[in-house]
C-alpha cells in the first residue's frame, strides 16, 4: 500500500507496454480508442463480445 511503490511499479509497467506497442507500431492512442469503445460496457459485456467478433 506505500503510494511510492505503487507509482514506481506502474511506471516500470506503462514503459515496458509503451516500448510493445511502439515495436507493433501502434501508441497510446489505440489504446485510448479501445477503452473509449469498452466504456460504458459491464466486465461481462465486454467478454461476451469478445466471443462474438
């Protein structure tokens, strides 16, 4: 629960997906157009379309 290590631990997370995303050309704005199309959408909304695409 120490604020500090949750912040450096997100961190080290957000670099290391930044660096995949980046290596699949793709950037934070895809990832931003998926959540602005999940949004709305209840946890098992979303995995049902999953199912269906």
């Amino acid at each position: 629960g120490d604020r500090d290590k949750i912040v450096y631990e997100t961190a080290d997370l957000w670099f290391h997906s930044m660096v995949l995303l980046a290596h699949a050309g793709l950037g934070p704005q895809d990832v931003l157009k998926e959540l602005e199309r999940r949004f709305g959408f209840s946890g098992l909304e979303e995995k049902a379309s999953r199912k269906a695409e």
